[in-house]
C-alpha cells in the first residue's frame, strides 16, 4: 500500500478510505448566484490576464456595488 501512495502522490489514509468505500466523491460546487457573476469573471479574466485570484477577487469586491452593466 505504502509503494501505491507514493506512486501516485496520495496519503495512505486517503487509499485506504476509498477502499473502504467511505470516501464519498466529491461534486462540482455549484450554486445559483455563481450564474450571474461568471460572465463578469470571465471578462475580467479576458480583459486582464496578469490578474491573479486575489488581486481579481479584490477588483470584484470593489466594483460590485455598481451595476454590472456599467464596469465595462
């Protein structure tokens, strides 16, 4: 088991609970708000491709009290 963790770059708990059949799968996070705001995100992102996360994350925070229709 140990030769398989390293292999892969896995802990050996996280082998043994998928084994096990504990570990439930993980699931894409997806809400409901998060529509209306990807298509800002990605016009950030087109617009300013040096961003990183945060400093993109910071820009969202600041404009987001004005309407987004009016950000470009």
């Amino acid at each position: 088991m140990k030769a398989v963790a390293e292999t892969i770059g896995v802990a050996r708990s996280n082998l043994v609970e998928r084994l096990n059949g504990r570990a439930k799968p993980r699931r894409r996070y997806h809400k409901a708000q998060d529509e209306a705001i990807l298509p800002l995100v990605q016009r950030l992102v087109d617009a300013r491709p040096t961003y990183g996360y945060r400093r993109s994350c910071q820009w969202l925070r600041h404009w987001s009290e004005r309407p987004l229709a009016t950000l470009w």
